[in-house]
C-alpha cells in the first residue's frame, strides 16, 4: 500500500463493508475513537483502522479472498482483514478505565460512562491473549476513574503480575510525581504520555484541568530514564491549530527525545457542538508525516523500533518510518 493510499483511508476514518466480512471486531474504549465499531484492514505491510460506517465514501467488496476498497467506482486497495488480539493485532493492548475525571473536549469516553475493569479481569483477557500464541507484547492504558494516583496504582499491580509473560510492556498513562522511575523499576520497557496538543492556547480550551507542562516535564524524564526511543506521545491533528504550530510543537517533543505520534483528530456524536473538529485531508496528513521524519531523523530518532502500543500497530495514524517510502525524507 503507498503512503497516498494510506493517507486517502486514513483521512476518511471508515469503510461500508457487509459487516459478515469482518471477522472479529472490536468496539475501541479509549481515546476520540472510543464506542466506534472499527477492524483492521491490511495491504502487504501496511494496516489501517477503520471504522465501519454505511455513510462512508469507500466501500468494500469481496473478491475472492481479497477485500477490495473502491472509491467513486475506482479501486484504492485490495487486501485482508486482520483480526485482532486485543484492540490490535499481535497485542494485548488492554484500557483498564473506560470512563475519565478529565473532561477533554475531542473525547468521547466521559460521556460514555464504560466499565472499570478489575485487576483480576485485565489479567484474565492478557492471559487469554498469551494462550493464543500470538501475543508480542502487554500495552496498558487507561482513563482516570477517581484519580490519577489510583489509577496508577491499578496500573503497577498489572505490571507487576504481567512481567512473567517476558514480553515487552509499554505503559500510556497520566503521569504521578514518581511514575517513570517505578514502571522503570517494574520492568517497563516503554512509556507514552499523550499531550494531546501542543498548541497551548488550544490545550487550554480542549484538555482544561490537564496541565501541559506537568506532561512535557514527565515526558522529558522518561526518556533519562528509559533512553532513546523508548518515549512517544499522541498529538492530535486537526483541532483547529495550524501547520506552523505542528511543526513548532513536534520541534519541541523530539529536542525531549520524544516521538510524536500524529493522530487525526476523529468527529464523535457525543461532543458535537463541543470543539471544532476537522479531520485533515490525505494532503495535510502526508505533509506533516513527512516533516516529521525529517525532523525524526536529523535527531537520531526512530518510530519503528517502539514494540508496544500505538507506533508497531501503526492502525490509526501513518508510521513516518515504515509507512513513508524510504526515499521520502
């Protein structure tokens, strides 16, 4: 699949396929996506997650045992749906807390209330995952049910009781004052912290009652602590902020030791009226995927050699190391 046809399914988010063609599938519990039925479509090397929706402009037939996406009557790409482990292939990647105290405005999962997983029945599912042989790696996430202290405390009881599977674990939660230097001793292998934005006027209106500094402060004493690509963070693309505003922003996570991870901001039903949401254009997606990894390499700085969480998956956003061609600098 070419990074322009990836761009093209990325910047459209869904597909109209008969859903008996999916397999297994998931309802995502974590992030804008959240309460989306969604599946993993593969071309060669390259995946992408889409959600499904009847409205959409790609639609799907079967040809054979290829899955063809047309567009107007054109084919994009032919492929196969690839069924996941936990939330995505080859992981168990496992949201403890589906619902949030923090109230960000692209969000879905304050509205939606979900379940707080036990411990007990988040070692369940990752057992269940290792049984099936195909488990690479433990990715842990969650929202904040009562606080982030609580939280994080529910999340080292997790690490602690997983580390026998010996597979990597990564960790994307809120930050406490002593986080990294317990998940380090814990045998965490990599950490994500999301800013969200790094537009700070925008921070202020979408993510009130997170502080930006506290996270980049974090952030910054992950990657002394874990090393060199080991540390990545979600930041939202389309919210409104502007192309030099990325670009000043992904400047200043990667002078951390930090690898963005450029994530297209998705519509949800749930906050209309709430924020302004536009989801960019395959154009704008491939433009600052490649500033990225052009920035990404005059640092020293890699997005596939993570093997946890959101950059191996590579479903929802588009890798500037294995999804771009390697001429694409």
């Amino acid at each position: 699949m070419r990074p322009e046809t990836k761009a093209e399914l990325i910047a459209v988010g869904s597909l109209d396929i008969e859903p008996s063609l999916l397999g297994k599938i998931t309802v995502p519990t974590a992030g804008p996506g959240a309460g989306k039925t969604a599946f993993f479509f593969r071309s060669g090397k390259q995946r992408v997650r889409l959600a499904l929706n009847k409205d959409s402009p790609l639609k799907a037939i079967a040809d054979g045992d290829e899955i063809v996406i047309m567009r107007d009557g054109r084919e994009i790409v032919r492929g196969q749906i690839e069924e996941e482990l936990i939330h995505c292939p080859e992981q168990a990647y496992i949201n403890m807390t589906e619902k949030c105290i923090f109230d960000c405005k692209f969000c879905p999962v304050p509205k939606l209330n979900g379940k707080v997983k036990t411990i007990e029945e988040v070692l369940e599912l990752i057992e269940e995952a290792n049984a099936t042989g195909k488990m690479k790696a433990i990715s842990i996430t969650s929202g904040v049910d009562e606080s982030v202290e609580k939280e994080f405390e529910r999340a080292m009881e997790v690490i602690n009781a997983v580390k026998k599977y010996g597979v990597p674990i990564g960790v994307a939660v809120y930050p406490t004052a002593d986080s990294n230097k317990r998940m380090k001793e814990a045998g965490v292998d990599e950490i994500k912290y999301n800013v969200e934005t790094m537009d700070r006027e925008l921070y202020g209106k979408v993510c009130a009652g997170q502080d930006m500094e506290e996270i980049l402060k974090a952030l910054k004493e992950a990657v002394e602590i874990f090393g060199k690509n080991k540390v990545c963070s979600n930041f939202i693309i389309g919210l409104g902020e502007t192309d030099e505003a990325v670009e000043k922003g992904i400047r200043e996570l990667v002078s951390l030791g930090v690898v963005p991870i450029l994530r297209p901001a998705s519509k949800h039903p749930l906050r209309e009226g709430e924020v302004f949401i536009e989801r960019p254009s395959k154009e704008r997606l491939l433009k600052l995927t490649r500033l990225l990894r052009k920035i990404l390499d005059e640092n020293g700085l890699r997005a596939d050699v993570f093997k946890t969480m959101c950059l191996p998956c590579t479903g929802c956003d588009i890798n500037p190391h294995t999804d771009l061609c390697e001429d694409e600098k």
